[in-house]
C-alpha cells in the first residue's frame, strides 16, 4: 500500500497505481451530464413557483458515502498520525489538503439558482467596518428570523450544509449557525489571524465573485505556514493562496495553526462576495496564551536645556511669544478631549529635507527587524534604537533624537500633555540596576560629558525613562495591531514623528487610531484617529485602558508614491504616575511647566472646555488643530 506524504496535498499520484486522473475525471463527467438534465427540468419547476432560492442544494457528488467516507477517514488519519487506506480515501482527491493546516475546497459547490442568491444578497444593507484586522462591507447576521428574504439560503446552510460538514469532518456541531454577507472592494482586506474565538469549530467561506476574477484582482484567502516560538505558534510566510472561484466553498478546521488572511482587493470595478461564517462545537476552544515579553526600559539621558535652533516655536518658553503659548494652549485642549494632539511642521524646513535625504540614502543598508508574530504584532519593518553607537552612523538622525531628548522639548511635552515624564540622575539609576540587576534597564547614553547638566550639581548627568525608543518603516501592506504594552505600567506618552510621506493622503491608511479597551463598543468608534502627516509630530496619552494601533497602508500609497517607504519614530516615554513624593517632585521640578504657567491654562482650559458649542467629534480632529496652523501660514 502506498503510503501518503507527510506535510502535501494529495494527488492521484500517492494514493494508488491503478486509478488515472482520466478516469476519475470521465466518471464526474457523467454524473454532471446526468445532473445538468435533471437540474434544467427542477429549476424551470422553481422559477414557475416564484421561489427560485428553494433548490439550492449541495452538489450530489460531495453527498455520496463514499466521498463523505473518504473525507471523513482521511481528516482523522491526519489527526491520529496514522496512514489510511489508499482506496478509501480516493475519492477525496483534489477537494482536501493537509498544508499549511487542514482545509476543504469544493468547487461548484452548490446546484440552482445562484445568480438569485447573489441578487437577494446585494440586496441586503453593507456595513462599512475597519479596525486593526480587517477593512470591508458586512451585512448584519442572516440567519436571524428577521431576515425573511434570506431564509431559504440559511435553511440550506443549517440543515443540509452543517449536518454535511459534522460528518465529513468528524466534528459534534451545535444548530447555532453564523451567516454574514461580505464585500470586498478596493483596498479592502482581512489581515492575518486564526479565527479562534469562543466555539468556533468550522470556518467556511462560499464565494459569490464575478466569473472573471483572476489573481491581479487580489482579494486571495492566503494560508500562512506556522512553527512554534516560546511555546507559541505563529503564522510565518504564505504558503497557499486560493483564488475565490465563484460558486465554490472553502472549509477549514478552526485551531492553533489556522492562521490566514484575505489578501487585498485591488480590482477597481469588481467586488468579492461572499456569505462567510462558523460552524460551532459543543464545547469551546483553549484561549490563546500569547509569549509578550517586556522590554527593558530604556533611560535616554538628557542634552542642554534650550531652544534648538532646528525647531519651529514649539519649544520656546518666552511667554513674550504669544503665539507659541496660544497654540499650546490649543493642543493641550486637544490633549484633554481626545487624549492626542498633532505638532505640525516640527522642524525647520532645512534640517527636515536633511533628515529625509539621509533616510532616503541609508535606508537599504539599516538593520531592519520584522515582526515576528503577525497574529499578535501586525507586519512591519523597525529598529529598536537601544544604543547610543547606531544613530552615530545617521548624524542628522542622530540630531533628531538629542532634540527629542533635551529638557526644553520634554517640557514642552509635559505643557500640552499635563504630565511629568520620568527623570532621574544617571548616578541614581546605576546605583538602583545594581541592586536589582542590570537586565531591565538599558541606558541610551553617548559617553561621559555628553549629557548636559539638570540637576543641582553641574556635572550631574539626567537621564529620562523611555519604554520604547524605535524608528519604524512602513510600505504598502503594513500595518500594527493593537498594542498592550501601556498596561504593563501606568501611563506613557507616546510620541510619533513621521517622515517622509507628503503623499500620504488619508485614504492611504497609516493613521494613528486610539481606543478605550473597556468600552465594547469601541473597535467601532474609536477615541481619536489621527493620520500620519510629514515632518507632524502626534502625542498620544495612553494609560492602563488605552491601546493604539496603525491602520493598515494600502495598495493606494504604493501607486502614488511609487512604493517607496515612509518612516516614523517611536519614542514611548513613562510619567510618574500617583501621588508625586518630595523627591520626584524635586527630579522633575526642571521638566515641568511653572505653577503660574499651569493655572493660567488650566482656568482657560476649563472656560473652553465647559462651552458645549465649539466641540468637535473625533473626526473633525485635524479641523479642531487646524486653526492654529492657519494662523501660523498667515
């Protein structure tokens, strides 16, 4: 008996010398001449009636014992580690693949009239939707009584397709039934996840796409390879793609390795349809245990207090400059509404087209990481800054990352955010790593006599804690999920500069999105999105019950800008956090606004902030910090 390869999809090949892929492919053929005739007959029966939809019915071929039998010993074989009989399994040929993780396809799935199922879908209200996962339209859930004019589909589902699936599958399968209608147009998509939720069992897909779709019109359901890192399986490189053929459904066992995603429309005329949703077990599924490791705090040591001459007004503290205070004071009523604001035009014009040029030029040969876990980071290229020798090889870059860290920036910060960023003396902090090890903390220092004095003493060496300091790369396809790491302490201030996207429109993606992971309502509406503008510098207040993420880029951003990158640093700075204690006082007396300054704007603040008239929702953000920079064009 021949034995079947481990880890490929089974071919005539493997199985059994004496059956031809002729043969099988001749005995189809005569069944589906003998079923054209019959269907002919039953569908003018239908139309006649005035209920087209009650025929539809699984394809007789998928229905015979001996394919239900051979599908059925097959998936098991593969579950038990066992090899099954080379004739009983024939008939499975072509339809079941153990690769990547197991899957089912069956092409002309069902038999009637599925232009009518097509026509009562379209028929039904879309819903656009976007998160961190996906992007597209979705109707509301079929199989609910309401839903009269879809009942006949959904009974087929119930009571023929579901009892099909528990037997081919071996699976003990509820009645409770999942039903959607989903539409893909251009740049929609479903980034890379497993599915497992609650008790979901079988995921299946049946596809309503126009006859022509080819692959340069996207929207592939792409299977990903997974291994096992930290005791965690993570999806790893595409290994199948499968075109949505229309008429044909797709089947897979919902588990630690089903990793997939629908991969991005990019058709500009034709939608992907398709009714999609889960068949459930009995019982629920383990929860997922995901490997989040904490990174080390980084301490980024403080430069001269001062202006910087390569920055707009941002920084400067003359009270005489009324603009620059009154367009703090704009920002931080940003900061109070929506916990983020947007610094527009950061730096000058000329160290900005510097800061460009040398990206631009040292770009191929940086050391870029990827995300190693899809599923749980997003994709994306970055480099963790955690040494003070790498920017030594970026000077203007480098430039970049002092301004971001000199005492007259973090105070400007601390003005518009109401916060006091962490500092503490450099010689403190090493007495402190001592005791408790060294392993925690990382110091993002340039050498003795490089730090500039903040403390009472003059050669006293500050530094400020940072829990991620990182430049990042996205191009087309790009994206992050929804990052947690705020949870691990009380509250950051993440800063996003972003670089290098003048054509970044905001129908590319790329927005910053920030969420209240209390609210269950929330994926849907978020706290604030703000997108991504060159030479902007966002601010972002996050705390135990915030978590952000970047919206997926799209393929609009390749087209206009050719695919090259834009880049954008990534500085998550800690705050003290409760009750401020005499000595933090004292250590962050130098990075915070005066008392005087402090009262001044919060008595203004709580005057605009009480007027309901002039509020703005979330998106009509960037109209609410526009009014500043209006008056700075002028």
């Amino acid at each position: 008996m021949a034995k079947l390869e481990e880890g490929s999809p089974i071919s005539f090949d493997n199985i059994s010398p004496t059956c031809s892929k002729n043969s099988i492919a001749s005995a189809r053929a005569e069944d589906e001449n003998g079923l054209a005739k019959r269907m002919k007959t039953e569908t003018a029966t239908a139309v006649a009636t005035g209920n087209p939809n009650a025929l539809l019915s699984i394809n007789p071929i998928y229905t015979t014992e001996a394919l239900k039998t051979a599908v059925s010993v097959l998936l098991k074989a593969w579950k038990d580690g066992t090899t099954p009989s080379a004739a009983v399994v024939q008939p499975a040929l072509g339809f079941v693949f153990r690769k990547p993780f197991p899957h089912l396809v069956f092409p002309d799935f069902f038999h009637g009239p599925i232009d009518s199922v097509e026509e009562e879908l379209l028929r039904q209200k879309f819903t656009p939707l976007s998160t961190d996962l996906l992007q597209l339209s979705q109707t509301k859930e079929l199989s609910r009584d309401g839903v009269f004019e879809f009942a006949d589909v959904t009974d087929t589902f119930r009571n023929e397709v579901r009892p099909w699936v528990a037997t081919i599958t071996n699976t003990e399968l509820k009645e409770e039934l999942d039903i959607r209608g989903a539409k893909y147009t251009y740049t929609d998509h479903l980034v890379c996840h497993d599915d497992r939720l609650t008790t979901r069992k079988i995921a299946y897909v049946y596809y309503l796409t126009d006859p022509s779709w080819s692959e340069e019109d996207g929207g592939t359901l792409d299977l990903f390879e997974s291994s096992c890192v930290n005791d965690v399986v993570v999806p790893g490189a595409i290994e199948k793609s499968i075109l949505p053929t229309r008429n044909s459904m797709v089947l897979f066992v919902v588990g630690d390795d089903s990793f997939h995603q629908v991969r991005e429309v990019l058709s500009t005329r034709k939608a992907r349809l398709s009714l999609t949703g889960w068949f459930h077990a009995t019982t629920p599924s383990v929860p997922r245990t995901e490997f989040q490791p904490h990174a080390p705090f980084l301490h980024l040591e403080l430069f001269e207090a001062g202006k910087d001459d390569m920055v707009n007004c941002f920084l400067a503290r003359d009270e005489a400059d009324a603009y620059s205070m009154a367009r703090k004071k704009a920002l931080k009523k940003d900061m109070t509404r929506y916990h983020g604001c947007t610094v527009r035009n950061l730096l000058k014009d000329s160290f900005y087209q510097s800061l460009t040029d040398e990206l631009r030029a040292k770009e191929a040969t940086l050391p870029w990481s990827e995300t190693t876990n899809r599923n749980q980071d997003g994709c994306l290229k970055y480099i963790d800054i955690n040494t003070p020798k790498w920017p030594k090889d970026m000077p203007v870059f480098g430039q970049l990352l002092r301004i971001m860290q000199t005492e007259c920036f973090l105070n400007s910060i601390n003005e518009i955010t109401s916060t006091r960023i962490s500092v503490m003396p450099l010689d403190k902090l090493n007495k402190f790593a001592a005791l408790i090890g060294s392993k925690n903390f990382s110091s993002l220092t340039n050498g003795a006599g490089s730090g500039a004095s903040a403390g009472d003493t003059p050669d006293e060496r500050w530094v400020a804690e940072a829990a991620r300091c990182r430049l990042e790369k996205f191009e087309s396809g790009d994206y992050s999920l929804k990052t947690y790491e705020a949870a691990q302490v009380d509250e950051v201030i993440d800063l996003f500069y972003y670089m290098d996207c003048d054509l970044l429109e905001p129908d590319c993606g790329g927005a910053v999105v920030v969420m209240d992971i209390n609210d269950p309502n929330d994926e849907w509406d978020p706290i604030i999105s703000m997108d991504g503008e060159s030479n902007g510098l966002m601010v972002v207040r996050r705390d135990r019950d915030h978590v952000f993420f970047t919206e997926y880029v799209n393929h609009r951003w390749a087209r206009r800008n050719g695919g090259r990158p834009f880049y954008r640093l990534w500085i998550s700075y800690s705050t003290e956090a409760g009750p401020i204690n005499s000595q933090a006082a004292k250590n962050a007396s130098r990075l915070s606004p005066s008392e005087d300054e402090d009262e001044d704007e919060d008595e203004d603040d709580e005057d605009e902030v009480s007027d309901d008239s002039d509020l703005v929702e979330p998106g009509d953000h960037d109209a609410a910090l526009s009014s500043s920079d209006g008056e700075e064009d002028q």
